[in-house]
C-alpha cells in the first residue's frame, strides 16, 4: 500500500458486524462541522449504535429526528460581541469542558469523538477517563516539508525547487504549530490533565478520521491514526425549487452562509453570467443582497436550494469554497468554481485546482467578468467534467459515512480489549 494519507484510508476496517457501541460525537456548531458530524452520528445508528451528539442547540431538532440522543454545547464568545469581552479560544474550551465533562458522564460512552474545534469535548473526555478520537471535517491541516502553509491557498508545488522555496518557511510554521501546542497544554493544565508533548497536540493520536476525498490530499507519509475516510454530508431536508427553463447547462451559484456578508461573489455571478447560453440557479442562502441586483432571464435567484438534489443536475457550481459545498458538488459530478472568503476555502480552492476538479478564482478576480471566464473555461474544456466524475465514482462506490463508522467501530473495540 502507497505511504500516502489517501493510501492510509483504504483499509479502515473488517466488515464484520460489529458489538454494539455507546459512542458520543461533540462539534463545533457552524454547518461545516455540526453537518459531518450527524452524518457520522446517522452512519453509526445504522450500524447498530447507541449515539450522542453534542453541538449547538439550533440543531437539535435534526439531531432528534435522525434518532440520535441530543446534548447541549456551553457556547462562549471568542469573538468580539458588542457589549461583552470575548474569552480567548482555550479560556473558553476550559470553560466549556467543566460543563461537557456533566454530558460525558451522563451518557457514559465507550469512546468520544470531537470535531477538531471541540477542544472542550476533549479535555471532558480525559477528564471522565474516556478514550477519543477526533473528526476532521475537511482536508489535515498539519503541514509537511515542502507544503505551502496551509489556508494561504498556494497548490503544492510541482517542482524541487518549488518545494525547497517552501521549506524556508517551515520553521515559521512550526513555532506557530509550537505556540499552539502551548496554549492547549496551558488549558489542559488548569483542568488538571498532564501536557501532551506533541504539536497538534488538538488531534488524536489514536484515531483522525479525515473526512474528505482522498483525491484532494497531497500525498505525504502516512500517520498510524489518520484514516482518509471520503466527504460526510448531510443537510437539511429541503423540497425542491423550480430551475429556469430550458436545455442549456445548468450552472448553480452557492454562496457560504457565513462568509462574505455583501455578497460580493453572488452579485459578481448575477452580473456576469446573465449573456452566457446556461441556464443559473443561485441561492441567496436566507442573506438578502444588500443592494437590489437584475436578475438576469437565464436566471432563478432562490433564498435555499437543496445541494443534494440540485447538484447532480449541474455542469458546474460556483461557491466560496466551503468544504461542505465542494465535496458535495464533486460528489455531485460536478466541477466548481472555487471563489475562497476566508477560513479554509483557500485551502479547499488550492486542492480543487490541484485535484484538476476546478478552477480557483482570488478574491481580487471575484468580478463579473472573473466568475464569466471561469465558468467558460469549466464547460470548454472536458478535463474538469471528467475529473469531477471520476470522484463521484470514487464516492458512489465508497460511503465516507459507513467507512468513518468503521473506523469508529474499530477504535471502541481496540479500547474495549485494553
């Protein structure tokens, strides 16, 4: 088997039934990493588990009605709020564990698996004696020599030379990656746990279950612990929306529901793709345009679309960037226009275009012209389409859902024979 990340995943687990687990789940409560999260939580039930998630009260509803048990998440500012002092980012997660750790104890699971933003589930973890894994809800962020620092949306480099420039900024990567290590050893210390001596030191050494393509990893030696499992999505049940009439290629345009609060790629898209011979669909994701737009005759402007029924439909889809959009569209078959924000995206936008799955558009080119020429570079050239198929494939014939779940299942019965 190749020593790569993506070659790590292909043996996850047996195929056994497996004992029935109690298994919690903890995340972050932005879609991007509370989705993953019911979609690893309803892969398990299916499998036969007992499972608890803890997130963000606004998806509790979803959570009960997937059949899962539904636990509250503390939530502490780390943002400045008007009228209240942010806490920092561990101030919080220290806060948070003492609260977490009530959860823990209550649902008494075999093993806990906390997105990578859930450092309070962690710590509660540890603190109840309980064994835990982490959820990587997008591609591992943990650098590797050569690599361009991550988020900065720079692809991998194709040459030596390429990749020696790059080493020159390791040691820079690396004492922030120490500062990091740092700071979560101080959290652990002032709930009473002993420091770990490794950088991202936030992700499990037991178990990192990656949940995205392997085809969008650079390839790199692989740790014991990652397990490149393929996208988890689930979203929202929506009904369907009226597309625009015709035969012509049908391009959606689905912006973060986060980021970029003017809506400057949506409004790029109306005013760019409107003398194009497509037909568009684009979603204001319930973010009104803070400025009246003309919607153009090839074009439907909706406030929700569901992507899982819209996307396979498509010839392209343009977006910010969010993992969650774009694992959803290439699982779609369909290529993306990857326009980052912010966060992330960078990163996912590098990794389409490297993957060949895309085209990557910088802020400065999110005009109406820059998403026009990137959309007639998509549909001209049949590479992208390609592309974008091969990994809907890839996702038609391996479930990122049961294969998480297996690696799951794989981890509680190791601890269960400790």
């Amino acid at each position: 088997m190749a020593a790569t990340a993506a070659g790590a995943a292909v043996d996850v687990a047996g195929t056994d039934a497996p004992a029935p687990r109690r298994i919690m789940l903890a995340a972050f409560g932005d879609p991007g990493h509370a989705f993953p999260a019911i979609a690893l939580g309803r892969a398990l039930l299916r499998r036969g588990h007992e499972v608890c998630l803890e997130t963000w009260h606004r998806w509790q509803d979803h959570v009960e009605r997937e059949g899962m048990r539904f636990a509250a998440a503390p939530v502490y500012d780390v943002f400045p709020v008007e009228g209240r002092r942010p806490l920092r980012p561990y101030q919080a997660a220290v806060k948070a564990a003492r609260e977490t750790r009530l959860a823990v104890a209550e649902f008494d699971p075999e093993v806990v698996v906390a997105d990578i933003l859930t450092v309070a589930a962690t710590l509660a973890a540890e603190l109840e004696g309980r064994p835990w894994a982490t959820l990587v809800p997008h591609v591992l962020p943990i650098p590797a020599p050569g690599f361009p620092p991550y988020s900065i949306g720079a692809r991998l480099p194709r040459t030596g030379l390429g990749r020696a420039g790059w080493r020159r900024l390791d040691r820079f990567v690396r004492a922030g990656a120490e500062r990091g290590r740092e700071e979560l050893n101080g959290a652990r210390a002032r709930v009473g746990l002993p420091p770990l001596d490794y950088i991202h030191n936030g992700i499990s050494r037991h178990l990192a279950i990656v949940a995205t393509f392997p085809q969008l990893e650079y390839p790199r030696p692989a740790p014991p612990w990652v397990r490149v499992t393929g996208p988890l999505m689930w979203e929202q049940p929506f009904g369907e929306v009226e597309l625009p009439p015709g035969d012509d290629p049908l391009v959606l345009v689905a912006p973060s529901t986060s980021q970029d609060p003017d809506q400057r790629m949506l409004t790029a898209a109306l005013r760019g793709l409107g003398e194009l011979p497509i037909r568009v669909l684009a979603s204001t994701n319930r973010r009104p345009l803070p400025r009246p737009v003309p919607v153009p005759p090839n074009t439907r402007l909706v406030d929700w679309v569901s992507y899982a029924r819209t996307m396979p439909r498509c010839a392209a889809v343009v977006c910010h960037a969010g993992h969650g959009t774009v694992v959803r569209a290439l699982a779609s078959g369909a290529p993306v226009v990857a326009c980052p924000a912010a966060g992330d995206m960078a990163e996912n936008a590098a990794r389409v275009s490297w993957a060949g799955a895309g085209v990557s558009l910088p802020r400065r080119l999110v005009t109406a012209r820059g998403v026009r020429l990137a959309v007639e570079r998509l549909l001209a050239e049949e590479g992208y389409a390609r592309r974008a198929g091969e990994l809907a494939g890839w996702a038609e014939r391996n479930d990122g859902g049961d294969r998480a779940a297996m690696a799951v299942e794989t981890f509680a019965a190791a601890v269960a024979r400790t």
